[in-house]
C-alpha cells in the first residue's frame, strides 16, 4: 500500500510539473489539455465533475469562461501562475483532497475545503452594519497560535485560508504568515484604504494570495457604507494592485440600499475595468448585535440578486459567487465544517461567519476536536437546513434551526448582543424567512424542480 501511494505521489508530481509547464504556453487548446491532465490528478467524482464542466465550456468560444482563463493568465507573471496553480489547484484542490480522503477514513468525518481565519478585529473603519461590530476592535490572535493553526489546516489537507478582520492589512503578522506557509493559499479581503505601492509589491513577491478589496458599489454607496473618502482610496488600491500584477477581485455587502447598483450590468463591467476577476457577494446579515432588519434585502431584491449573477456567469468573463443564491450548486448550508468554518480574533472556533456561538476556543482545543464538537456535529446532522436550496441558511432562512441548536447544544455566544436575533428580536428574523420561503419555494417549483 505504502508503495502503490509513493508511486501515486510520484506520478502526481510529473503530472502536475507538465502542467505548470504548459501554463508557460497559453492557447486554447492548452487550456484544454490542462483539463484532461488535471482530471489524473484526482479520483475524486466531485472534483472531476467541476474540470469537466469547465472543459465543457472552455471548448465554446463564446462562453465567458475562456476569456476569464485568458484574462488571468496574461494578467499574472509567469512565476505567479505556477505558484498559483501550486497552492490554489494542485495542493488545495488536490493534495489536499487526498489529504481530507484519509483523514475522514481515520477519523469518521472530513474536514473542510476552507477555514477563515481573522487574525485581528482591530480596524481602521467602523463600517455600517458591519457583522463584526459586537466584537470590538481589540481582539487580536498572537503570532504563535495562528502558526500552530496553519500547521494543523494543511497537516488535515486545509490549504485554502480566508484571511478576515478587521482589517487585515493592520494585523503586524499579516506578511509573516503568508510568507511562511507557501503550501497554503490565502484570500485576502481588505477595505483598501491602507493599500501601498509597497504592499501591493510583498503581495506580488510572495505570490499564494488572492487580494480582495470591499466595495459597496459607486463613490455614494461606499462611502455611506464604510466612511467619507474611501471609495478613492479604493480605487488607489486597484491601481497598486494592478501595477504589480496581483491577482484581485472584489466584494460587496448587498444591502436592501445597494443591491441594484452592486448587481447592475455597469458595476460589474466597472469592477472588471478595475482589474477584479471575480465578484462575491454577501448578504447584510443582522447578526452584529444591532440588527436592523430595514438593510435586509427583500425577497424580490435577493431573488434579482440571483437572475443577475446567472446572466452574468453566461457572459462575463469574470467569476462570481453569490453566497446564499448558491445554495442549490452546494446543496444547501456549508457552515459547521462541512464546508468551512470561521477562527475568530478571540480564538473561538465559530460554524460560520455570520453564526457568532462557540464551544470551542483555540486556546484550549485543536482544530480536529473542534470540528467534531458536538455543536459542529449538531449542525452537520440537520444539513441541508431545507429541501429548498434557494432556502439554505439556518440564520436567516431556517431560524428555527439555530435555535433548536443552541438550545440542544447550550453553546456560549462569542459577543454580547449577538443572542439578540434568537431572543428579543427572533419574531422579526422568523417573519422574514416566512416571507421569502413563500416567494423562494415558488421560484423553486417553477425554475429548480422542473429541471430534474
């Protein structure tokens, strides 16, 4: 067995090496040959589902997906193209897949693709309905425990790290870790405003991050939503980004104020002419423990929010991810380990971004125990939260659910007033997800179950 795996890592290796080399020669019929030498790297149903669905549309010329690919590699310089491919593809997506199949085999349960980790909560802004403002500025994890961390991420085959804040750009370490964890890739999410020419240059030297910067939308929406002045200095950061050949993308809080702008036709075009290869989008979730439910979209808003992002995908060259309208292409809710997870500044090891409860802290566990604790497993055994997958969070759409775990599980809450949405304010979370189930179990019938 021991030999048939060394042979295996072997031919992996020559494998991956032929495809760091063609990388070196773009055309299309390259990036063709990528997809079929990429399929050996893996036997994973799931993994070679997505290469051949992008092999699908890399062989029509006019779907979007070839551009995108042409996009990225003229944009990045030869070295970061390999580095690229040897953190995000090779070791991510496929090392550490191998790496997941015989932890899960040992261990009864797999770990997940992403952690995001934020190092710091310390922050230069103090955003508007921002979902970290019941935490406060002052938490900060010491260099030693997020080493110990990223360790421990790619021992389990965790080689893709979402790097959160506050702002990460404050946190003195931020250089340091990506530095010394060259086996890990990292998405890196800042405001902007603390972008130089200078970080733009560590971040092309080092090469295994993608950086994306937050925008709300135009010079109005931003700057309403993050403070006077930042969206110029936003658009500096593109310019320090671009000229170094960083990979960029960009990320908007969605808001009931600013979803027709951030999904306008005009602001993605805008985005792209800035230099971003791909567009997230986040719903304003009411968790910071000063909810405002006026900021939530509403469900009409959310669902143009999802026809958007569809369009888009069939002409953009350009990625994007919508987190909640994608239910359907995860099967529903991700948080609790299955998919990811969150480390917070404080060291509590949280199901999810937006679900501010703990039993674990960094401190006192490792992340093996804390991804099989019984608050993680009590989110995993009711996952999909809902048959309707335009319906996947157990915040925002299955409310009931997260009360049940918490109190099944009794975990305690990581900030005060982050209980506010489960307690005094819960009718208000449960009348929402009344209203837009009945709107989303109606696009659900016509447009999802059809299909099947």
């Amino acid at each position: 067995m021991e030999i048939k795996r060394e042979f295996e890592d072997f031919a992996a290796k020559k494998i991956a090496h032929a495809i760091s080399d063609l990388l070196g020669h773009i055309s299309d019929e390259n990036l063709i040959r990528l997809t079929h030498l990429a399929e050996k790297l893996t036997e994973d149903q799931e993994v070679l589902s997505a290469i051949r669905g992008v092999r699908t549309r890399l062989s029509d010329p006019k779907h979007p997906t070839r551009r995108l690919f042409h996009r990225v590699l003229d944009y990045l310089s030869p070295r970061n193209r390999k580095i690229i491919f040897e953190t995000f593809f090779y070791r991510a997506c496929f090392l550490g897949n191998k790496k997941r199949d015989i932890f899960e085999k040992e261990y009864g349960f797999r770990p997940p693709f992403v952690m995001i980790l934020s190092p710091t909560y310390h922050c230069n802004l103090r955003c508007k309905g921002c979902y970290t403002l019941g935490y406060g500025t002052k938490p900060e994890l010491p260099y030693e425990i997020v080493d110990m961390v990223l360790k421990e991420c790619d021992e389990m085959g965790i080689n893709f790290v979402t790097v959160l804040g506050g702002e990460p750009l404050v946190y003195p370490h931020l250089f340091r870790m990506i530095e010394e964890h060259p086996e890990i890739f990292f998405q890196v999410y800042t405001n902007g405003t603390l972008m130089t020419k200078e970080y733009a240059r560590r971040f092309s030297e080092l090469g295994n991050t993608l950086v994306v910067i937050s925008i709300e939308g135009y010079e109005e929406e931003t700057d309403r939503w993050r403070g006077k002045g930042v969206y110029k200095k936003i658009m500096n950061a593109f310019e320090y980004l671009n000229e170094a050949r960083v990979l960029v993308g960009s990320s908007a809080t969605v808001t009931s104020e600013n979803v027709y702008t951030v999904s306008s036709e005009e602001f993605v075009d805008h985005m792209m002419n800035c230099g971003s290869f791909l567009q997230n989008y986040y719903l304003y979730i009411p968790v910071n423990g000063k909810a405002d439910f006026s900021l939530m979209v509403t469900p009409e808003q959310r669902d143009h929010l999802r026809r958007q992002v569809m369009y888009f995908r069939a002409t953009k060259p350009m990625f994007f991810l919508d987190f909640w309208n994608d239910g359907p292409h995860v099967e529903g809710c991700i948080a609790g380990g299955r998919r990811y997870f969150h480390l917070n500044a404080k060291g509590d090891i949280e199901p999810c971004v937006y679900t501010h409860v703990a039993l674990d802290n960094i401190r006192n566990t490792t992340l093996k125990e804390a991804l099989n604790s019984p608050l993680f497993q009590a989110i995993r055994k009711r996952q999909p939260h809902n048959s309707n997958h335009l319906r996947p969070c157990m915040i925002i759409d299955n409310p009931h659910v997260m009360r049940e775990i918490i109190a099944e599980v009794k975990p305690y809450f990581t900030h005060p007033g982050a209980e506010e949405i489960y307690t005094i304010r819960s009718k208000e979370l449960d009348s929402y997800a009344e209203r837009f189930g009945k709107f989303a179990d109606r696009v659900w019938e016509t447009e999802y179950m059809m299909q099947q």
